[in-house]
C-alpha cells in the first residue's frame, strides 16, 4: 500500500531525469570526442615502380633532349680529349662535364674516361676486350668487369624485372645497370626504409615515423 504511493511520482521523476538527458545529448552538451586523425595511408613513391635514374635508353624511347650525349657537338672528330690530372694523379674533370662525378670504386682505380669510352669514337663505349658498344648497350660494358654480378642480373638475381611475368601480355624488361647506377659513381644512394606494418594507433605511428625521420636511430 505504502508503496504504491510513491510509485506515480518514481515514474515522474524517472521521466523528468530521461528527457533531460535526452536534451542534454540532444543538445551535445558534453561535446564530442574529437576526431582521430586520419590513418596516413602508404607514401605512394615508395609503390612507384620507377627505377633511380633513367639511361641513355630511356632517353631515346621516351625522344627527350640528348644533347648531353652529342658528344661531337663539341669534340674534335680527329683527336680525343686529352685527360688531365692533378698532382696527385687525380683525373681533373672540365667545367664542361661538371654533372660527371667520379667515384667509382673506393681506391678511384675505375676514374678514367677511356675505360669506358671509346676515345677514337666518344659516342661509343668500349670495353676491355675491344668490342665497340653503342651508349644505349652499356650493361655489356658493366658486365665485362663485374662478371658475377652481370650473371647475377642475367639469372634475374641482381637488379629488376619489370613489365609481365606472362609474357603473352607484354613484355618483361630487365632494368639495365645505368637505371639504378650512376656509371661514373655507381655506390648506390641510400633509401629511406618504408614503414613496418601499420598498428593502427595513430599516436604510435607519428611517433615511429619521426624516429624514421631523425638520421640517429641508424
Ligand atoms: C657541351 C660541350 C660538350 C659535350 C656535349 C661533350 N663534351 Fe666532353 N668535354 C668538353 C670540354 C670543353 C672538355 C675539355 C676539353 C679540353 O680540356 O681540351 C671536355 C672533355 C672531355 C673528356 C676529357 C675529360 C678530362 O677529365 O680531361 C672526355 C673523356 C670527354 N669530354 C668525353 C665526352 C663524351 C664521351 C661526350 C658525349 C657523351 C662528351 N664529352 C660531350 C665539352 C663537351
Ligand atoms: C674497367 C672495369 C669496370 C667497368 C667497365 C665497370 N666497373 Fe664498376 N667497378 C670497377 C672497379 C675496379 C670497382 C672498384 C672495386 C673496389 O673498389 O674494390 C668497381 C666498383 C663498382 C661498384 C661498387 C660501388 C663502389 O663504388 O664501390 C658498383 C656498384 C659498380 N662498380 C657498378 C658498375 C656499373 C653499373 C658499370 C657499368 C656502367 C660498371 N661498374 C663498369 C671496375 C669496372
Ligand atoms: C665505368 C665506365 C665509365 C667511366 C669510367 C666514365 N664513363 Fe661516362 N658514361 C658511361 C656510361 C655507361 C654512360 C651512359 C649512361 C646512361 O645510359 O645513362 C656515360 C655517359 C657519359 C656522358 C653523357 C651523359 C652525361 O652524364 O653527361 C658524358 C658526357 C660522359 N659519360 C663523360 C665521361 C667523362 C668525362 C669521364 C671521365 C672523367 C667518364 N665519362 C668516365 C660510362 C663511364
Ligand atoms: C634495380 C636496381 C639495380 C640494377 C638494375 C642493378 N643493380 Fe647493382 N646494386 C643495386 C643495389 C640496390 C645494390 C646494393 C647497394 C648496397 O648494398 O648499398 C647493388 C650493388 C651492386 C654492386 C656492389 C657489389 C655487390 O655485389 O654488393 C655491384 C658491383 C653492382 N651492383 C653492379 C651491377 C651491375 C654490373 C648491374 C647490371 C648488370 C647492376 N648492378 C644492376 C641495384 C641494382
């Protein structure tokens, strides 16, 4: 008895507490959470498929400015440029070619022009068992004295295919060696890693990516 008293005004109040937080939420009083940041989504250059550098090669198929290699626009057909040195038997290499830097090797036994170019035809490249190679062919140059990386790349070890597996539906292209060497400073230049899998805490991937970043994690 005594309880059925009070039960109209439980239900009211029970009523009156319910449509409040009806209008409270209703009204966002509290706010939302703010948003998460977006999950960066794979840098795209690190999917690109592109090799470092484009050759001689490319250059034709793609018929870009070759003027870098008319080598005769400025030689003299009848007598090869003289190599100078420096005291220190250091190749001296003319304003004319400052885009040419030679490192090759780390005791610079590889620096002179002639061990690769044909100094009696400068537009063609010729190895050390006198073959004349067009410029477009040097991975033959390359091969003549890195035979077991050349082997390497013939068996698809070393280097990169690119193009179809199933060569019904195109070709598949072995990137030649000048793609990614520089011929005249073939170290290959470092890469940034691509990130580890993704943790989905967006906190934890900013902070992974700033230690990729900061050159003394390595
Ligand atoms: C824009 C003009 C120009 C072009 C194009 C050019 N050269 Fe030269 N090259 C020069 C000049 C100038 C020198 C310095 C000549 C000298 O000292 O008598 C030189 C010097 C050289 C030397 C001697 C380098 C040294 O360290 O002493 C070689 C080798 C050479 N060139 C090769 C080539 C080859 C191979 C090509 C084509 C792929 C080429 N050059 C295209 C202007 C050019
Ligand atoms: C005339 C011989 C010769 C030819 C041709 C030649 N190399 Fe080399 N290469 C060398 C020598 C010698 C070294 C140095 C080995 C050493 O320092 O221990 C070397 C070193 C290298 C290295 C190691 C990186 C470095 O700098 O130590 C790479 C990569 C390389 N060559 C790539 C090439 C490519 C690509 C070509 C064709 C464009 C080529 N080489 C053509 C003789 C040659
Ligand atoms: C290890 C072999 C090698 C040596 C040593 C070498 N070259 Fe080359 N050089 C090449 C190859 C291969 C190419 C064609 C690269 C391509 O297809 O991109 C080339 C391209 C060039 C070009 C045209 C493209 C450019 O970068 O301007 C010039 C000019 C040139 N070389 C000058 C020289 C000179 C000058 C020297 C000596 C100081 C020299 N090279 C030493 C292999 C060599
Ligand atoms: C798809 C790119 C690619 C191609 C194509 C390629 N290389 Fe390399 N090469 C590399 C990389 C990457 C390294 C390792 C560099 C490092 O460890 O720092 C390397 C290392 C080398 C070295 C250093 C010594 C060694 O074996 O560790 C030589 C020499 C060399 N390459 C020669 C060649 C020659 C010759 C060709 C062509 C027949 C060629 N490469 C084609 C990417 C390539």
């Amino acid at each position: 008895m005594h309880a059925n008293n009070r039960t109209p005004l439980v239900l009211t109040l029970l009523a009156v507490v319910f449509v409040g937080l009806a209008a409270a939420f209703y009204s966002d009083s509290w706010g939302y959470p703010p948003p998460r940041a977006a999950i960066p989504l794979v840098d795209k250059a690190l999917l690109d498929t592109a090799t470092v550098r484009r050759s001689y090669a490319d250059l034709i198929r793609a018929k870009e400015d070759l003027s870098d290699f008319d080598c005769y626009g400025c030689h003299d057909k009848k007598q090869p440029p003289p190599l100078r040195y420096d005291e220190n038997q250091k190749l001296i290499v003319p304003p004319e070619h400052s885009d040419v830097v030679m490192g090759h090797g780390s005791h610079g036994r590889n620096n002179n022009c002639f061990n690769c170019h044909n100094e009696n035809n400068l537009t063609t490249l010729q190895p050390r068992d006198g073959r004349e190679l067009k410029l477009e062919n040097s991975t033959q140059l390359c091969g003549s004295c890195h035979g077991p990386t050349y082997r390497d790349w013939d068996s698809g070890a070393h280097g990169r295919t690119n193009g179809y597996w199933n060569t019904k539906l195109g070709p598949a292209l072995k990137k030649d060696c000048v793609n990614c060497h520089n011929p005249h400073s073939p170290r290959f230049p470092g890469r940034k890693p691509a990130p580890g899998p993704h943790t989905l805490h967006p906190s934890d991937t900013a902070d992974r990516a700033a230690e990729a970043e900061s050159p003394s994690t390595h």
